[in-house]
C-alpha cells in the first residue's frame, strides 16, 4: 500500500466531517451567510500567503532538481491562479487588503511554517499535503452535488473542481508517495502524523470562519 493510501484511510474519518460541516454543506447548496464567505476569504488570503512562504522554505531545502522546481512551481502557479480569484472577490466585496489572522489561522499556518522550517523535509511535505488533497476532494465532492441553480459561490466551487489544480493536487500525492518510500518507518510514520494534524486544522480553518471567529482578549 502507498504511503499516501495509508495517510487517507487515517483521515478518511476527518474528512468526513469535513464534508458535513456547515461550512461546506451550505457552501454546497448556496445558502451559506455572504458574510460567513467574506470572512472566510480574508481569512484564506493570510493563509495562502503564509502556505507559499511555506512551499518556498521547502523547496529550498530539497536536494534533487526536479523537487526544487516542483515546489517553487507550487509556490507560484497554483497560488497565483487562487490568488487571483481571490482578487476579484476582493474587488467585489470590498475587502481590506490587511488581514488580521484568527486563532485558528494562526495556528495552521504556524504549523506548516514550523514543519517547513525544523521538521525533516519529508514530514515537512506531509504537512502541506492536505491544503492540496483536501480542498481538492472537498471542491469535486461540492461539485458533484450542485444541481444546476445558480449558486453565488459557483466560480469558487469550479476553482477546486478545475483541471489545473487537480493536476498540482496528483503532482504534490505522487512526490510525497516517492519521499516517503525512501524513508525509514519511523519517519513515515511521523509523516503520517503530520498529515493528519494538517486535516484537523483544515477543518479547525473552515469551522473558524463559519464561527466567524474573533480573539477574546
């Protein structure tokens, strides 16, 4: 079994609930409060800035060429195409353009900036991993479910469900399969470790912004 095969079946129950939460489900069909989304997006604009940081750290921390390239591309092309939906949402809405991140945000992207930066690579790429396979199965899944009505959220459910991201979502499984079959089993299973804990925060990052979460203090 490949490591990535063993890394869903430990989160399948994870996503599962991600999948139900009301973030997603009312995402899904349309009903979800614009001020919900907007907040989720300001939320999502820290984070991704924060995630290209991270993928950058980690390319310059491989050691063969073709990986180099393949996360610097992933700092750049895949984020760029997001960013820009975010742009115009931005426009749309109005929004500032400083964010100021919430507990929940913070926590996530101290993470994977943690990982990038201390952990060894391989456990490092693990904890990346999710932003891509998770987001990527939730956007088909949405998708499949949307029943022709006009959805207000239609050209955020079509970015996940889009072939270009479900093609640095395959590139990202297939380089994690190939470092962890080059580790020992104590560093695969830290991988799978931090694979999970990436999926808790996911789903820590959308129930934050359906919560509309503030500091207390």
């Amino acid at each position: 079994m490949k490591w990535s095969e063993q890394a869903w079946e430990r989160v399948r129950p994870i996503y599962n609930q991600i999948l139900s939460m009301p973030f997603n489900t009312e995402l899904s069909n349309g009903t979800l409060a614009k001020e919900k989304f907007i907040f989720y997006l300001a939320q999502d604009a820290y984070y991704l800035l924060e995630f290209g940081r991270t993928l950058s750290a980690i390319s310059g921390r491989m050691q063969k060429a073709d990986l180099v390239m393949a996360f610097a591309g992933f700092s750049t092309g895949a984020i760029f195409a997001e960013r820009s939906l975010h742009e115009s949402y931005f426009v749309e809405f109005g929004l500032e353009s400083e964010v100021q991140p919430t507990p929940s945000t913070l926590l996530y992207t101290n993470y994977m900036l943690s990982q990038a930066a201390y952990a060894h690579v391989e456990i490092a790429v693990a904890a990346v991993l999710p932003c891509f396979w998770i987001y990527k199965a939730v956007g088909d899944y949405i998708f499949a479910q949307q029943n022709g009505n006009e959805n207000p959220y239609q050209r955020w459910i079509d970015m996940y469900a889009g072939t270009e991201f479900a093609a640095a979502v395959e590139k990202a499984i297939d380089i994690t399969d190939e470092l962890a079959a080059q580790a020992n089993a104590a560093t695969q299973q830290k991988m799978l470790e931090a694979f999970e804990m990436a999926t808790r925060l996911e789903w820590m990052f959308w129930n934050s912004s359906y919560e509309l979460e503030k500091w207390k203090i």
